[in-house]
C-alpha cells in the first residue's frame, strides 16, 4: 500500500513541502507530483486548520435533529435513555478516532485520501468505493439535504403560525422560501469557504439547544406544566420495535457519514489536527445532546413530541412567550441552513468532478457556468422533495439504518483491522469485531421499524400536504 498511484483523482500524497501549488501535490522520494480532479482540487481545497475542523465536525454533527432525543426517551425510559446516549457519544469518538488513524497512516504512506469511497478502493477494493461506500454516503448526504430543507421549511412556518395563528401560506409554500436560501448558500465555492459559517453554527447550536433545555425547565416548574409519564409506551413487539427506532434516532444523530471529506480541508500535514477537532466538536456535542434530551423528557415525560419545540407549544396555547419561542427557532433555521450547505458539500464534490475541468481555473467561465447549474439544479431536485414528502423524517430514519451506522459505526472499524492490523488476541481486534457485529444488527432491525413507520405514515399523508 505505500507506493504512489497514477490514478488521477484517487489520493493525494503528502506534500513536501507543505503548500500546494497549481493543484499538484509534490512527492517525495521520488519526486512525482499527483494530479488533482476538480472535485478535490475546487471543493475539498484543503486550506484549513484544526480549529476549522473543529467547527466544521461541529455542523456535521450537531444539528436540529438533537431536539428529537427528548422523543427518543420516550422510547427507552430514564435508564435505557442515558445509556444509549452516553453508548452513542463514546462508541462514535471511538469510531472516529480510529477513522481519523487509518487516514493518517495511509498519508504517511504517501497516500492522503480525501473522500470516503477513496478510503475504500484502497483499503478493501474498487468495487466498494464505487459501488457501496459511494452510493451510500451520496444517498445519506442529499438525504439531509432534503431532510434539512423540510425541517426550515417547517421552521418558518412555526415562525409565521406565532403571528398569524390563521394564516393561509402552506408548508411547501414555506419549504420553497427555504429552498431559495440555499440556493444562495449553495453557491460558496468550496468546504473551506463555509469555515466561517460554520464556526456561526457552533455557536448557534449552543443557543438554541440552552434555550430548548431552559424552556423545558421553565415549562416543567410552572403551574401550567403539563402532567408528566415515564412509562415506555406500547406493549410487546410495538414496544420492542419503538426502543430500536428510538436507538437508531440516537446513532442518527451521532453521525456525520463525511469524516474523510472533512479531513481532506485540511492543509498538510494533517498529523493530530483531526483529533483535536474533535474534541472541540465533542465538548459541545455532548453538552447540547445531554441538557436537551435530559431537560426535554423530564418535562414532558412519554408525551414528547417529534421535536421539543412541538411541545412548546401546547395543546391549546403556548406554553412560553412568543418572544422566546421566535428566539429559538431563528436559532434552529439559521443553524439548520449551515448544515444544509455542509451536506451539499460531498454532492457538489461528485458534479465538479464531472463537471469541471482542473487545468482552467476555478472561477474561470468554464467552471463557473456547470458549477452554477448543477448546484443549482441540485438544489431545487432537493426543494422539491422536500415539498412533496412531508413525512420524508421517516424516510431519513431508513437511510440512517442503511447508511449511517454502516457508514460510522462498521466501515471505520473493518478499515482500522484491515489497514492496521491489530493482532486477533488484542482487545481493541475484538471490540472492533463486537461493534460491526451489533451494528449489523441494529441496520437490520432499525430498517424494519423504519420501513414500518413509513407504511403507517404514508395512510394518512399525501404529496404536497399541510402539516
């Protein structure tokens, strides 16, 4: 493995010196200079530091989805709640760090790998770069992409509904309101271009996560707190099926699903800058998952809603000032968009690929044109789902099953046995094993409870509804 490839695109070895010159990446010994393609060349420019790092780890994780851990909960009760969190946080920075290890032994071998399908040709093979981890990681990242824009969509109409109780303006009418935004936003060159909108959505995670948990508190001592239940809901296979659903939800949430593309917007040489940027992105992490879910289900107990936020507003007014609830959901719109563009990054990495032509310059008319179009088309395929599907949260629960967890939970640990090669007597050989192994199992019984929930949702909704 620690020859250099001609293959054009594939990897790009570590520079000697340190800075990139005209898209080439000099090697030494022998001196051999390995071409870029444009997606990794244009997007993936790798410029960053370990600070941006941090922040980008940071968007790429936490999200608005972590105001669903109050319902996930609800799912598992109080014991079963905070051990699956807690099993989340450590077995996902165990993953990833062990991601982060194999990506620096393969640069020391002349071969930094800047996507994750480039991790997988050359450690387990071609076929499953082009033919499994892409498919994948493709399908999980426009999938947030869709998810993303229904969930702002959504946003804004709560916005609107606290002002206009009556109003007449439709969810799609909103979601294509959103779907402008990143339009806009979609149009930022490259992911070292979002360093700056991304260290924003760090610090906006944090706000609205503090006000999600406080809002919680406030709601749960008041004379109006609603009357609470920690009894698991369901019985028998509906209650067995409901706790995966609830642990898929959770190592949904965890993932990123684009460590290695991340990795590569780093400038060279990429040794422990990983691994600090992690732990900037797993203080908060762990911080804003554990005071939303834990203040989230202590004050609304089984009746936790799909979102906390839902439950602010009560059954028949709301249950906090309006002020405070229009607060927090700028907060999530905002910091929901920033994750939107993350996510079109490893999209936009495969059309400019395609697309754009490395020898002409970045934004020369060649590749300003189809960068435009395709992004923009990309954007408005996405929109539109969104407005068609929405219930498309289920849908994201089943491509969490089918590629989240293979995509954060298994592949690091078949790559670090592969790449590494750890003894079989070792213990670190055997939790790797026992981890793909669990997780396989997890993929198969959270894809049921999926596909089962989708069943169920798909009677009472229909394209385009007002929900």
């Amino acid at each position: 493995m620690g020859h250099s490839r001609e293959l054009m695109g594939t990897t790009a070895a570590v520079p000697k010196p340190a800075e990139v010159e005209d898209g080439f990446y000099p090697v030494d010994p022998p001196p051999k200079r390995i071409e870029l393609d444009a997606g990794a060349l244009f997007v993936l420019k790798s410029k960053g530091s370990w600070w941006h790092c941090g922040y980008h780890l940071t968007t790429s994780i936490v999200g608005p989805a972590l105001l669903s851990l109050p319902l996930t909960f609800s799912l598992l009760g109080w014991e079963g709640g905070v051990v699956f969190l807690l099993m989340g946080a450590v077995t996902t920075f165990y993953s990833y760090h062990l991601l982060f290890l194999v990506l620096e032994q393969q640069a020391s071998l002349g071969q930094r790998q800047l996507r994750f399908r480039d991790m997988a040709q050359d450690i387990l093979g071609p076929a499953w770069g082009k033919y499994f981890v892409g498919l994948l990681q493709f399908a999980i990242c426009y999938g947030s992409v869709v998810a993303c824009t229904l969930l702002g969509g959504q946003s804004l109409k709560f916005i609107y509904l606290l002002y206009q109780p009556d109003g007449g303006i439709k969810l799609y009418q909103f979601i294509a309101m959103f779907g402008g935004l990143t339009l806009f936003l979609a149009q930022v060159p490259s992911f070292h271009s979002l360093r700056h909108i991304n260290l924003v959505s760090l610090i906006l995670c944090l706000a609205y996560s503090t006000c999600a948990a406080g809002g919680s508190v406030y709601v749960g001592d008041s004379k109006n707190a609603p009357p609470r239940d920690y009894t698991v809901k369901g019985k028998g296979m509906d209650r067995v099926l409901g706790a995966f659903n609830g642990i898929s939800i959770i190592a949904t949430t965890y993932a990123s699903g684009i460590i290695p593309e991340i990795q590569a917007t780093l400038a060279p040489p990429v040794k422990g800058k990983m691994f600090k940027g992690l732990c900037i992105c797993y203080s908060v992490v762990v911080t804003t998952f554990t005071i939303v879910a834990i203040a989230g289900y202590w004050a609304f107990g089984n009746r936790a809603k799909a979102t906390v936020l839902m439950n602010f507003m009560g059954d028949m007014k709301p249950l906090l000032p309006t002020w405070f609830l229009l607060m927090t959901n700028i907060f999530t719109l905002l910091q929901t968009a920033a994750v939107t563009v993350v996510y079109l990054q490893p999209t936009n990495e495969v059309f400019e690929k395609k697309l754009a032509d490395p020898k002409e310059g970045q934004f020369s008319p060649r590749n300003i044109v189809p960068r435009l179009i395709s992004r923009s088309v990309s954007v408005i395929v996405a929109t539109l789902f969104a407005a068609m599907i929405p219930f498309f949260g289920d849908i994201m629960a089943l491509l969490g099953a089918f590629c989240c967890i293979p995509l954060d939970f298994i592949l690091p640990m078949i790559f670090y046995n592969v790449a590494m090669k750890p003894s079989k007597r070792s213990a670190e050989y055997w939790v790797n094993t026992l981890i793909v192994v669990v997780s396989a199992v997890l993929v198969t019984v959270g894809a049921v409870a999926s596909i089962r929930q989708i069943i169920l949702d798909a009677k009472s909704y229909r394209l385009f509804a007002n929900v």
